[in-house]
C-alpha cells in the first residue's frame, strides 16, 4: 500500500526507466488486461530501452486490448519468454505511432515479429513476394505491405540492421510491391496484358536500393507490342496497366495510402507520355535531353513487369548516361546542379530541412553523382546506383580522398537515420527535424543518445551537416591537389587524364595549364605550400563558380607569386573568412579588377577588412591625393602618387561591385542593382575630381608656387557631372578662369592654358597605372574653340550664340575642382541657359526631338543591333536621359528637384511633380540602370570600355554572372535587356517625341 502524499515504487521504476508521464503508465499497467506482467522487470527494461516508452506502453496496451483471450495470453507469455520479439515489438511500438496503429487494426501481424531465421534477418524481393503473394485487392496489398514493414523497422530500430541495409530492404519491399500491383492490374485487365509488354523501370532512391520508409517512387514505364499486335493499340493497353499500377499503391483505402508512384522523371516529364516504347525513349534521350535526366538514370533499374524488356532499357540507355560529361552544355548544367536549391524552402524551415538544406544530404547524393558522371566514362567500377556503394568506389579509385570519403559516409548515414526515424514515427513524407521537445527526445533515443537526448541529437547533427557543408566542395578540388603532390606509399592519385576530366567538367578551359598553376602553388614543403594546400580546394570551388575559372586560378597563382613571401598575405587569406572568397570572386570576374590588382597586389588587404570594400568620400580621397602631391619632389612624382591612389580606388571600387553582385556564402547579392550603379557612379566620379585636383595642384606648383595668376576651376560635364561614371569613362570638363586683380588676361589665359596642357600631360603619361584622359569637346564651339575660357567670355557666348543642345549640355555642369566661388559664380551663369523660365518653347522642343531622331539614325555604329545597343539603342541611355533633360529645361524653373545634374534623381523629382506616371518612371528607370550596368559589366569583364554585349561566348556569360543570370542563362540575360528597353522606348516616343 502507498503511503497518502508518497510515491509508489513503480512510479519511481518507471521514472528511472525513462517515462515522461509515469503517472499515466502507472495507469496503464494497472489495467485488468496487463495484470500478468505488470511487474515483470524484463518487460520494464525492455520499455525503457525503446525511443519513447510511454508511446512503446501505449502501443503495447491498445495491441493487448485488441486480442481475443487466449492470443492475448499467447502475447504476453511470448512477450515475456522470448528477447528477440520483446526488443522488436517494443522497439517498433516505441519508435511508431503508426505501427502501432496498424498493430491495433491487424493484432495478428505481431505473429510477423517472431520468427528469427537467419533468412528473416537480411529478407530480399523474394521473401517480401512471399509476404504479399495473398494480397489480391488495393486493400489487401495495403495490409500486407505494412506486416512486411513492420518486419524491416524492427530490425532497424533494434540495430539487426544497418541504415544502408535498411533502405535496401524498402526498395525491395518496394519492388515486390510494384510486382505485386501490376499482377492485381493485370488480373483486372487481361486483355491490355495479352496486347503488350510492359517493364517498370526504379529511378531515383528505389533505383538506387537506398529508399526511405516514406517517399515518392520513381519510375519510368518501357512498353512494346507484344507479336503480331498493332503498336499504338499495345501502346494504349500499357498506358492503362501503368496507369492503375499508379492507382493501387498512390490511392488512399481504409487502410491508408503506400506510397505515391511518380512517373515524372520519364521523357519530357508530366507531359509525355506515360508509356514509351524503348526507341522513342533512346530517340528523346539522343536529342532532346539535359544532364540531369541522365544524372536521373544512373539510378535506372528493371524492377517489374518484363525483365527481357528492362534489361534492354538499361543497357540501351547506360552508354548515353556514361557519355553525358561528353556533351556541349555538360559545364553550365554542371555548374547550376552544384549550386544549392535552397530557394524554395521557406526562410522559417532552412535550418530544420535534412534534405535540401546546406549540409544536407543533398548535397552529398549530388556530389557523388557529378563525380561519376566525369570519371564513369573511362571506370566502370563506379557505375553503381547505391550513393555510398559509388563514394566507397570513388575513394577506392582515388577519385575521393579516402579520409574524406570515410567522414561523408558517416555524416552521410547519421543523417539518413534521422531521416529514416523522423519518418518512421507517422510513416509520413517529410525532411524536416521536429521543433516539439517530445519529438527531439525521442528521435535522439532511437539513434542511442541517451544521456541528454536533445542536446545531444543537435550537436551530432551540427556537426555532421558541418562535415557535409565542408567537404561538399573539397572532394572535388582534394584530388585534383593529390595528382600534383608527393603521395604516402600505398595512396591512390587521380591520373592525370582524370585530373583533365574532372578539370573541364568544373569549366576548366585548360586543364594542362590548370594543374601546371596547382603544381606550383602547392608543391614543396614550405609554410606557404602547406598553407596553399589547405586553401585551393575551396578556392577552385569558387573560381568553378564562375565565367572563367581558368582566369580565376592563373591571377591567384600571379597574386601568390608577387606576395607570397610577405608574412600577411597567407595569413589574411586563411584567418579572413571572407578575404579569400572575396578574392576567389574578383579573380575570376573579369579582366578589369585582377589587372588592377597585379599592378599593386597589395591592395589584397582591402578583401580581407569589413570596411575596406566601402567607397570613400571625395575630401578623404583629396586630401590623400594632395597630400601625396605636396610630399612629392617632382611634379611628375606627385601625379604618379595621385594615379597610384586612383589605380587602389578603382580597384576597392570594382572588387565591391563584383562581390555586391555575386554575393557570397555568408552575405546575399545585392538586392537593388539601382544602388550597386550609384555606388560605383558615385565612387568613381569623386576619385577622378580628386585625381583632377591632385593633377591641377602639381600642374600649378610647377611655375608658380602655390598661386596660379588667374583663378581657375575645373566643371565637370556629361556623366563626370552627373556622377554616373563607370570605371573607364573620360573626364568630361569645361574650363574657366577669371585673371586675378592686375593680372594681363593674355598673361592668364597664356597660364590657363599652360595648366590644362600640364594636366593633360601628367595624367596620360605612360605607367602601370590607368590613364584618366580629360575630354572638352563639349566646350563652346567644339574642337574649333578655345580650350579655356573667362567666366566673362562664357557669359558673352552663351549670351549671343547658344544654342539649344548647348543648353542641354550644361543641364550636367557641375564644378569639380579648383576654385569654388569662380565655380559657383559659372553655376549660378549657366543656370539661366538650362533651366530657362517659362520652359522651352515649341522651337526648341521641335529642335531637340530632330537633333535627337538625327544621331539616332547617323550615330549608332555600323552593324550593330540597336535592340542590344546600350547607349544608342532602342529604351537605352540616351533614349531615357533625352526624356529626363527635356523635362528638367520645361519644368526646372518651376520644379526645384529638377534642379540636379544626376539622371535618376531628375527622374524621381518629374515623378515626384507629377509629370511622369508610376508605371513610367519605373520603366525608364529600370532600363538606364540596366544598361548602365551592361556597360559596368562589359568593362569589369574585358577590361575595356563597350557599349554592347561582348561577342565572345565566355565574356558574354560572365556579364551574365555580373548581372545575376546564371550558368547557361545567357539568353534569358539577352530577351530581358531587349523586353526591358523595348519597353522603355514605348514610353520615351510618348513622353519625348509626343507619339
């Protein structure tokens, strides 16, 4: 008896034994039906033994409540008498609610748990036909499908078999399945069965042996006539058999569902057709496939209806599966399967998906089988279907280190048995690891982690997904470091011809001179070369990434080899996690970045600070660039000094723009490209005024000290007033000057141009550093006008001679350097002139819109594609900046935000005003940016300026990348610049030629 207010003995038993609700058990084995073993110490321990006792003891209490008196005493003496069925029926009961449930429904099946043959212990298809041999209908097939199920989940919870035994016993029971649906549909059709031959063809993880408790199976059907019989009549019969194949086991009885039959990895998916007969599958296959349907068939095998039939498929089909690397796009469609699809998981379920997710097990299925796709060619010892039959071969071969193939394998099982056990418990499909405690607890029970269940289940997993996330990449690049390196005796390299292969189907171009560049960054036994060793492997992954991996590898082995024996550089590449990716992406961009980085490679150190890709502003910029100036002894020292600084800014410049347009692995790409353009409009065009005021301070000191004889300033015109410069623009200028009091104008406009002629000089002069040129044909008559001008000369001009284009012109002046007030004072001249009061008239409007239509027709270049054209074709800038400028001279001096030099700040001021739709300014706005960022891209890519997309397949791909296309997306890239720019032209012959 229990004292009032004390616990029981068997609560306090059934605590230690690990039940979260004792009181409820307690309940439970008090029942009249459990009497007889209520205190039997076995079958306490052999509960506390199971994932989640309480459910093990409900289970056990609704299976006992089901028998009939005498089986019930027959249960529960076996129970008690005989280990091998307590440890399965616990362990099942324990890990299963819906074993249980079945249990409840079928309380004969347990009798299915007894036996313990040495066959019983590995069963195969055999043994599971015979389980299903008397199932004659839907319902039938159902029941005896879960009597066979029960057998495999008992051995695995109570670890009979393995993971990788136990996903190959569901793909047999699922291959008797099939059989067993196929006779029933057969049995129901006779007259579809005499008509054809039908084989069913496993694909993906059935194919594979390796299937879950709960998934899709994947199949492809293969029909033929059988003798005599008309093809397309045989064709229909097998589409009917197929067809109710899928039925029986997708549709849900009373007795459930047993899994869904997906044919949708056949030719031309869901819309194909369901039944093909093998030369119109070899037909799709030889002409019309992409890479992943024959990554899908090396998991193709025969597994019901005629074997004759799914013989021939398989050897019909497994020349062209071994040939896919061979094939023109293999590279692109490689590149896109290896990047994660992570996509479409929501946000909230990222970290809990098993699958899919980072670190998943997708990630290693994906791998190895890319890595048989490129050595299954020339080794048929890795053609095998099974994910670690292929990763043991692949090691074996020495396409995998071995080390790394043994830690895959175990994150790789680890997190199949989750998968497996999570399933289990509702036998429902999903990936995901639970949220709920309870859940968590009995999860970590079932895999052996007893002592802190939960936390011990989230560290293991962690750090399994850990290893996957980490080796994923380095299992293709390890070897290739391997074949260059000094082996330990009894080590397997890849051979050279394999190193090749793996090479370029990563998007190597060269392959020879590949491993010629991984021989010397990693070869020898210094620090360096140890430390190389450990960062190629990811870095050949990222330059894999990109348009021209092979560029990619050559600028770091450059790189390497000019600050490899300083200290820091190795240092930053390895403690700076984003330094090296940083780099990785900048190398392999383009031409323009890696060149400006080899010329003073120890700009590498901005890569690896958080802020050293930030632009910085143009004071900080001139007071460096001055500063520099005035500690040179030369005048053609200090403008080098000042051309160094510019030569370090464009390059922090283009690397921030590259790395904001790829993104990296711990920070996205940059979501608005409108920003990334200002970014490096702004940033270049404050660097070039600074550089143009280092230039004009040496220009000065040179003859006269510090204090030039006339006032001079610098006006920035075109897109250097604008501030939407890209990296290879001209400087666009005016110059004026005022002569100082008692100063000769001859004698000032003589020093004037002295200066400019100066400036001109110093920042062209040949060096390792990029020119910047100054450009003033936009001055007051062109090329046949003085080059400088007092401000009273201008003021005269204007006031006789400008003409409207002129006024246009000056809508982007803005003073850049030199004198502020004389700058101020040009202002406050031209502004009259470009924002004229009342607007323009209709001459003038008249005037613009033909000189517009003019340079339209005579301008654009011979032979170029005025759709693809950025800065003179159809929707491009020039279309979108003439309409923004006609409205800034016929609106400015009402509308003081058009009152600015900067194309999208006018634009957003005319919507502001009203003047231009929502709808409109957004299409306009989106097309200059676009193409702005086309010529961004051109140049960071050739490392020259364009105003088209580049002709050469690899260049265009990589202004893909720099837009944020992906491999093989090229086209896609070129109808949406072209649907972009159409429409903004819809809208510019609206708003400026009136149409």
């Amino acid at each position: 008896m229990t004292v009032p207010g004390r616990r029981s003995s068997t609560f306090t038993r059934l605590l230690r034994h690990g039940f979260t609700a004792p009181s409820a058990a307690e309940r439970l084995l008090d029942l009249p039906d459990m009497s007889s073993v209520r205190g039997d110490p076995v079958l306490l321990d052999a509960l506390g033994a199971a994932s989640d006792p309480d459910l093990a003891l409900r289970g056990l209490v609704r299976l006992v409540e089901a028998q009939d008196p005498v089986e019930r005493q027959t249960l529960l003496g076996t129970l008690v008498s005989a280990k091998p069925l307590r440890d399965r029926l616990i362990g099942v009961l324990g890990a299963s609610e819906a074993l249980g449930d079945h249990l409840a429904r079928h309380p004969r099946d347990w009798h299915a748990l007894v036996t313990y043959e040495a066959a019983d212990l590995h069963p195969g298809v055999e043994e599971f036909e015979r389980g299903l041999a008397d199932a004659t209908d839907p319902v039938t097939l159902r029941i005896a499908y879960r009597r066979c199920l029960l057998s495999i989940a008992a051995r695995d919870v109570c670890g009979t078999t393995d993971v990788a035994q136990a996903a190959a016993e569901l793909a047999d029971l699922a291959t008797a399945t099939l059989r067993a649906a196929l006779a029933i549909a057969r049995t129901a059709a006779p007259a579809d069965a005499a008509q054809c031959r039908l084989a069913v063809i496993a694909m993906g993880k059935c194919g594979g042996h390796e299937l879950n408790y709960v998934s899709d199976v994947d199949v492809i059907f293969v029909g033929e006539p059988v003798e005599g019989a008309d093809e397309s009549k045989a064709m229909q019969a097998a589409t009917r058999l197929a067809s109710h194949l899928m039925r029986i086991c997708s549709e849900t009885t009373i007795e459930g569902t047993i899994w869904p039959v997906d044919a949708n990895l056949r030719p031309e998916g869901r819309n194909g057709p369901l039944v093909r007969t093998l030369s119109s599958h070899l037909a799709y296959y030889q002409r019309w496939a992409k890479t992943w349907e024959f990554q899908a068939l090396l998991k193709a095998r025969p597994v019901a209806g005629d074997p004759m039939l799914g013989e021939e498929y398989v050897e019909a089909v497994s020349p062209l599966v071994w040939q896919a690397a061979e094939r023109e796009n293999f590279v692109a469609d490689v590149q896109k399967m290896r990047r994660r699809v992570v996509d479409n998981i929501p946000v909230a379920e990222v970290h809990r998906e098993l699958k899919l997710g980072p670190g998943g097990l997708r990630d290693v299925e994906f791998a190895v089988q890319l890595l048989q796709l490129v050595h299954g060619r020339s080794d048929a010892t890795l053609h095998s279907g099974t994910t670690l039959k292929a990763l043991q071969s692949l090691a074996a071969g020495g396409y995998v280190g071995r080390a790394d193939a043994a830690q895959l394998d175990a994150a790789y099982r680890f997190l199949r048995a989750m998968e497996h056990r999570i399933q289990l418990y509702r036998l429902r499909r999903t990936h995901l690891v639970p949220e709920d405690e309870a859940d968590l607890r009995r999860l970590g029970r079932s895999l052996g982690l007893r002592t802190d269940p939960v936390a011990e289940l989230n560290k293991e997993w962690k750090r399994h997904a850990s290893v996957v996330r980490r080796l994923h990449e380095k299992i293709f690049y390890r070897p290739l470091l391997d074949a260059v390196a000094q082996l330990a005796p009894g080590e397997t390299r890849l051979s050279p011809k394999a190193a090749g292969q793996r090479l370029e189907a990563l998007g190597y171009a060269d392959p020879a001179a590949a491993l010629r560049h991984l021989e010397a960054l990693s070869s020898g036994v210094t620090r360096k070369a140890a430390i190389q060793r450990t960062l190629l492997p990811v870095l050949l992954g990222w330059f894999a990434d990109s348009a021209d991996p092979d560029a990619g590898l050559l600028g770091f082995r450059k790189v390497s080899d000019a600050l490899g024996k300083t200290p820091w550089y190795l240092r930053l590449l390895r403690d700076e996690g984003a330094a090296a990716e940083n780099l990785a992406r900048v190398l392999s961009a383009g031409r323009l970045a890696p060149d400006l980085l080899l010329r003073a490679p120890e700009a590498v150190a901005l890569l690896g600070d958080p802020e050293g890709l930030r632009p910085r502003g143009r004071d900080a910029l001139e007071q460096e660039i001055l500063a520099a100036v005035g500690r040179a002894e030369t005048t053609e020292g200090g403008v080098a000094s000042a051309r160094g600084v510019r030569r370090r800014e464009l390059f922090r410049t283009a690397a921030a723009d590259l790395i904001g347009s790829y993104g990296t692995e711990d920070s996205p790409a940059e979501a608005d490209p409108g920003a990334l353009v200002d970014r490096v409009g702004n940033a270049v065009t404050d660097l070039n005024a600074a550089t143009l005021a280092g230039a004009l301070r040496a220009a000065v000191r040179e003859q006269w000290d510090d204090t030039l004889p006339t006032r001079f300033a610098v006006i920035g015109m075109g897109r250097f007033g604008g501030h939407e410069q890209s990296y290879g623009s001209d400087a666009d200028v005016l110059f004026v000057h005022e002569p100082r009091e008692g100063v000769d104008d001859q004698e000032a406009t003589r020093a004037a141009n002295t200066v400019i002629a100066e400036m001109r000089r110093l920042l062209q002069l040949p060096t390792a550093d990029p020119p910047l040129l100054i450009d003033v044909d936009l001055r007051p008559e062109g090329k046949s006008g003085p080059m400088v001008r007092t401000l009273a000369s201008y003021e005269a001009y204007y006031r006789r001679w400008s003409l409207v284009w002129g006024s246009q012109a000056l809508l982007r002046a803005e003073p850049m350097a030199g004198d502020a007030d004389l700058g101020r004072r040009f202002v406050e001249l031209v502004d009259p002139l470009r924002y004229p009061a009342e607007g323009l008239g209709e001459d003038a409007v008249r005037e613009i819109r033909r000189l517009k239509a003019r340079m339209e027709s005579e301008r654009l270049p011979r032979g170029a594609d005025p759709t693809l054209h950025t800065k003179l074709g159809r929707g491009g800038l020039s279309d979108v900046e003439w309409t923004v400028q006609l409205f800034q001279m016929q609106h400015g001096w009402a509308e003081p935000g058009l009152r600015t030099t900067r194309t999208r700040h006018a634009l957003a001021a005319a919507h502001a005003a009203g003047l231009i739709s929502t709808e409109d300014a957004q299409i306009l706005d989106e097309a200059w940016v676009l193409a702005t960022r086309v010529r961004n891209g051109v140049m960071l890519v050739r490392g020259r300026a364009g105003d088209t997309f580049p002709s050469d397949g690899r260049e265009l791909g990589a202004v893909g990348r720099y837009l944020g296309y992906g491999p093989g997306r090229v086209g896609d890239m070129l109808d949406d610049y072209r649907r972009t720019t159409r429409r903004a032209r819809a809208v510019v012959e609206e708003l400026f030629y009136g149409a």
